[in-house]
C-alpha cells in the first residue's frame, strides 16, 4: 500500500469519527491510548453523556480491542453500569470490568497513562469498591469527583461527571438543594462549551420540574441538535417542555425519540408514555389511542414487563384524560406480576374511578379493596406512598358518587396535604388524576365554585397547561363572575387544542366533574 493511500485511509477514517461525533455531541477528553481506540473511547463517552448505556458500551468494548491494555476503556465500561439518574447499579459487572485490567487498585492504576488518567480510576474504584450500601459507594464517589474537578479545574469532564455524581447523591428523589448545585455545574460547562451533551442533558435533569424549568429551556432547546442520534437526547428536552406545559414541543421530541429508538430495533417505550399524555393535553385523542393499540398488539405477542408497566399508564391515562369510561380500554387484563407497584395501583385507581362514575358504587369498592391490598415488593421510591394517595382518592370519588359529598371533601383536604408533604415527580401527572384537580372538580360540581377556583390555580401550578385543571378553571371563575380570568384560561385551552380532534373541541363547554357521569 502505498504512503498516500495510506495516509488517504486515515484522513478518510478520522472524517468519518468527527463526521458521527458531531451527531453525538462534542467534547475534550484526551487520554493515553492508541488513536484509534481514543476514537471508540470517546464515542463511548459521549453515548454516556446521554444514557444510551448500550451503545456506550459497544463502544469501549471496541477501544479495548483496539488496545487492550487501555486503561480508560476499562473506566468506561466499568461506568456503562452506573444509572445515577435511575437510581441503578449493576455492581458485580462493574467491579468485573475493572477487574480485567488488574485484580486490585494498584494493578489498575500501574495500567494508567497518565495523573489524571490515575485520578479517573482512583474515583471508580470509590463508586464499585468503597464499603457500605449504595448510598454510601455515591457520596463517596461524588466526593473524589469533587476532588478531582477542583484538582484540575479546567476540565470540563471533570465538572461534567463531577455534576452528574451529584444528582446521584439524590437517590433518584427531587431533592432541590442538590438538584440545584448539580444544574449549577453543568451550566457553567454549558456555556464553556455549548455542544457538550452530558452539561446539556445535566442541566435538563436539574431544572424539569415547573417552578425552575425556566432555567432549563436553553438546554432544552439545544439538546436535541446537540446529539440527534441519541434517542435518549431527543427526549429529553421533553422534560422541560411538559413542566412548562408545552405541549406541542413535548410531543415533537417524543415522536423523534421513538421513531429513532424504533429505528435501533428498541421499543421505545419511555418516550412512547410521554407521546401518549402530550397527546391527550393536546386533545388528540384518536393518536394516543393509536399508541395504545400498538403496546396492546405488543401485550399479546409479548407480555414482558416493560410493555405491561407501561401500558398500565398509558391506559389509565386516556380514561381519565378523555372522560371516556368505558370498561372496553382496560381489555385485555394486564397481569400485575412483577409489574411497578406505580402501574397496578394506577391501573386498579382508574378501573374504580371509571366504575364510580358509572355509578356502580360496590364494585367501585371491590377495586379500592384491591388497591389497598397491592403488596409493596415491586414499589419504587415514593410508589407506596403514591398508592395511597389514589386510594384515599377513589374512596372520595365513591363517596361523592354515593352522594356523601361533606365526607368525600374531608377526604380530599387530606389528600391534598398528603400530596403537599409528598416529593414532586416530573414528567406525566402522577397521581395520574392529580389531586388539586379531583378537589376542584368535587367542589364546582357541589355549588362551591370560589374554592374550585383556588383548587384549579393550585393544581396549574403543580401541572402548568393541563387542560382539565384550564377547563375547571374557565367554569369556576365564570360561575362566581371572573369573566376576565374564564377569559384568559379558555384562550389558553383554545391554543393547546389548536390540533385537537374535531370531536374534542366541542368538549369544553360540557360540565365535567367526578360527581358527574359526563
């Protein structure tokens, strides 16, 4: 071969890299290897940044092919089992991919190139290997992450990684105090270098929740371009989009994110549950439906847990959504085994609600019987707690239906102080009828319109653009003659519903309330 072929196949093969790089993100991350598996590790790297865990994996496993003795393809894949966001670990499989490049830490680092390089191992080896329970391995890796970023302060790996560590910390629940000095990080590398997919993707996880969205909205903005061939980045700036109520945006990043997930031969699942409830805010229900029948053709050619978790939601949020409630869509039975506590709870809630409002009061109650007896082996973070809340609110819906109205509200002023004392989870409403909602509704339907309308204000702030919360809002305020705010929420519920089937449009002026069967 000649010198200028040769040198023509590597300027051709690095192209190619920078080429597939710039869909993933860019980012500066120099180490010791060879250059061709510099290039796997750091595409890994930038598959981490966006969770495509898989993939990352793929990818450092190829960089130690190219040079197996490369110590960072080892960090890397060691970190493809490490979900700080979900809360997950795979202890064994990282402890095992350290362990191939030496059996003890001083084995490790005699592989490493470089101080920095040492100091990389030195952190990995807290998070698999440092004593006590996982609480205990993440703060102390979020610690030697904090090291190392103030050690060399001007490497935004660090502060990236350093940033993520944090919202380990939390243990996947919304503690705002950590939440914050993670997004504060992260948006200091943001803005060093505004193609940097983790800083954008840990600034979004940061900020998705309705009172600091607004902090997020450039990163939600940039992500999707960012990294376009990352399923994962192109849902993700659903998240600042739906605690904004942005409804139109949300379900554009969810369609991406699921066709390109389709197009990786995946599922898609995630981004499918957040399509579906973009879709009902939107009034467009023949679509969600759509989504629906898919998971259920899916249920029955294969019933695994993930298409059972999620068609759980996606189910019980289009009877509630669509005031539709008819026995039909919650056929056929979802097997609860091994499924999220979240899922069969929500699931038993909707069947008892739709029941209630039937009027079938007794067998409303088989299902609140049921919902209380759900054992808690498959609850996760404040599942249970979650679970608890629906039942307190079908009994009050059996109550109101029942036409026990004063108990149905002492009921609901306790499960609105519950929600209160209760964590904030982003994305779709969960409770899937969310309570200030359900009080509202209770308190318009029974001729007590003023306290509706501070119920329906509460709940807005909780769920910004939810239509039912809009719609509760309008009703409540013409009734006690608030004609300019009725005004001003019947407008915004016209924009959302700008592409809403023409069946749904009509709905607005209809009364709606669970004491109602409308």
């Amino acid at each position: 071969m000649s010198i200028l072929v040769h040198r023509f196949i590597i300027i051709a093969s690095l192209l190619f890299a920078a080429a597939f790089a710039q869909d993933l993100g860019d980012i500066d991350f120099p180490t010791s290897g060879s250059t061709v598996a510099q290039e796997s590790f750091e595409k890994g790297v930038l598959l981490l940044h966006s969770f495509e865990y898989v993939d990352a994996r793929s990818a450092f496993r190829q960089a130690m092919k190219s040079d197996k003795d490369f110590a960072m393809a080892y960090w890397g894949m060691a970190m493809t089992h490490n979900q700080p966001i979900w809360n997950a670990q795979d202890l064994d499989a990282g402890r095992s991919a350290l362990r191939k490049i030496g059996d003890t830490l001083e084995e490790r680092l005699a592989k490493a190139g470089t101080e920095k390089e040492k100091g990389w191992l030195r952190a990995v080896n807290v998070l698999y290997f440092h004593k006590g329970d996982k609480l205990a391995r993440d703060l102390a890796y979020s610690a030697a992450m904090k090291e190392l970023s103030e050690r060399y302060p001007d490497d935004l790996e660090m502060k990236s990684f350093y940033a993520l560590s944090i919202l380990g910390t939390a243990q996947a629940k919304r503690d705002f105090r950590i939440y914050m000095r993670a997004g504060a990080i992260a948006g200091e590398v943001f803005e060093e270098n505004p193609r940097h997919p983790g800083a954008a993707h840990y600034v979004i996880h940061s900020f998705d929740d309705p009172i600091h969205a607004p902090l997020g909205l450039k990163a939600a903005h940039a992500y999707a371009k960012i990294a376009p061939d990352a399923p994962h980045a192109l849902h993700m700036p659903s998240h600042i989009f739906m605690a904004l109520g942005m409804w139109d945006e949300s379900s554009r990043m969810n369609e991406a994110s699921a066709a390109a997930s389709h197009k990786k031969g995946r599922r898609g699942y995630h981004a499918t549950w957040w399509l579906t409830y973009s879709y009902l805010q939107s009034g467009r229900y023949a679509d969600a439906r759509k989504l629906i029948e898919r998971l259920e053709a899916n249920m029955k050619n294969s019933p695994d847990r993930a298409t059972r978790n999620h068609l759980a939601y996606m189910r019980a949020a289009y009877v509630i959504e669509t005031r539709d409630w008819d026995p039909l869509h919650f056929e056929p039975e979802i097997d609860f085994d091994n499924i999220r506590l979240q899922a069969s709870s929500t699931t038993l809630f909707a069947k008892g609600l739709a029941t209630a409002q039937k009027g079938r009061t007794e067998a409303a109650r088989k299902y609140l019987r049921e919902l209380k007896s759900l054992p808690e082996s498959s609850a996760r973070y404040n599942d249970a707690e979650t679970a608890n809340l629906m039942y307190r609110q079908l009994e009050a819906a059996i109550l109101v239906a029942e036409f026990k109205v004063d108990d149905a509200i002492s009921i609901l002023k306790r499960a609105v102080k519950q929600q209160e004392d209760m964590e904030y989870e982003f994305g779709p409403a969960m409770p899937v009828k969310p309570v200030y909602e359900q009080f509202g509704e209770t308190l318009l339907a029974n001729d007590r319109a003023e306290e509706a309308v501070e119920m329906f204000r509460k709940s807005l702030l909780r769920e910004p653009g939810r239509v039912l919360s809009l719609l509760g809002l309008a009703r409540s305020s013409r009734k006690i003659g608030d004609k300019e705010t009725s005004k001003r929420a019947y407008q915004t519920l016209a924009e959302i519903w700008h592409q809403a089937d023409d069946d749904v449009k009509g709905r607005a002026e209809v009364p709606v309330s669970l004491g109602s069967s409308n």
